[in-house]
C-alpha cells in the first residue's frame, strides 16, 4: 500500500465495489473501487486529514435521527454544537488564509445537503443553517453560469435591436428609391 497520498487511510477496507469493464479492444479489465464509510470519520479526523470533501455529506449521520433531532431539543442542540465547532474550524483553515471561495463553497454544500437531508426537521435544519451563514440560494459555479447566460441574451436583444434597425433602413432606402422613380 503506498504511503504517497492522505487517502491511503481513508480507502484502507476490505470492502470493495467490482465491476468488469470491456475495453475496445475487447479485453476484460476487473476494476475494484474501495469503498469508504463515512461514519467511520469524525469531524476531528475529517479536519485532521484535511478530507474537507466529506464534510457536506457529514449530515448524512443524522438522517435515521431526523424525528429525534425534531422532538429532543437535547439531540438537536448536541447536533448543533458540532455544527458550530465544524464553522470555526472552516474559518481557521480558510477564512484565516485567504481562502474565501473555498469556505463559501464548502459551507454553501454543506447547507444544500443539510437542506435536503433534514427536509421533515425544521427546527435542525433552521439551526443548522443559522450557524453555517444562513441559507444560501446559489454556489459560485451557479452565479457565473447565471451571469453568462444573462450576457447571452443581452447579446442577443442587442443584436436583435440591429437587426431591426437595418430592416427599418432597409426599408427607408427602398422608399427614398421608389419616390425618386
């Protein structure tokens, strides 16, 4: 096993997903996956081994909870206070740096999986999204897509505007021909 990469802990299982692929040549390649159990991860080792990726799926512990979270202010409150610690280490290992973007795309994941994954929990997913900045509608990714597609068609009514007015010139020049006749 190499000792080249972080994820060397992360992937150490024995559990495997397999899968026979065809190659164009038509070989047989056998292609094992490992498979990783997130529950295995705290949010300590998560942050100790800088495996921010998992945390927007972190919530997932919570799902078979969800009427517990609802109903025991205790769980909730538990749930809560980890959040919080979660927050301030994302502002240390980001914020402090420099590392805007990153910290907003991580904490803006982490709200739209809590969003969905605690859609029956109202009152952990208002917690919950209170302590990671509030709700937010749209990742970066989705403004600049946002933004080009706005350009699109302000570059297509500008066109269409010349287009319209070359028509009405169009049509104004045949005029002035027709009366000079």
């Amino acid at each position: 096993m190499s000792n080249n990469t972080i994820f060397d802990d992360v992937f150490r299982t024995e559990a495997t997903l397999e899968m026979e692929l065809i190659m164009p040549d038509g070989k047989i390649v056998e292609y094992k996956v490992p498979i990783l159990y997130l529950q295995k991860y705290t949010e300590d080792t998560i942050f100790q081994k800088n495996l921010f990726f998992l945390l927007p799926f972190y919530i997932m512990k919570y799902e078979k909870s969800k009427k517990e979270l609802q109903e025991n202010d205790g769980k909730l409150q538990e749930m809560l206070e980890e959040y919080r610690a979660m927050e301030k280490h994302l502002e240390e290992k980001f914020l402090d740096k420099g590392k805007e973007k990153e910290y907003r795309d991580i904490m803006e994941l982490i709200i739209r999986t809590a969003d969905y994954i605690l859609k029956d929990a109202e009152n952990a997913r208002k917690g919950l999204g209170e302590i990671m900045g509030g709700k937010i509608l749209e990742l970066e990714s989705d403004k600049l897509i946002k933004q080009g597609r706005d350009l699109e068609k302000k570059n297509t009514e500008k066109e269409r505007q010349r287009a319209n007015a070359a028509e009405a010139e169009v049509a104004r020049l045949k005029k002035l021909l027709a009366e000079k006749k």
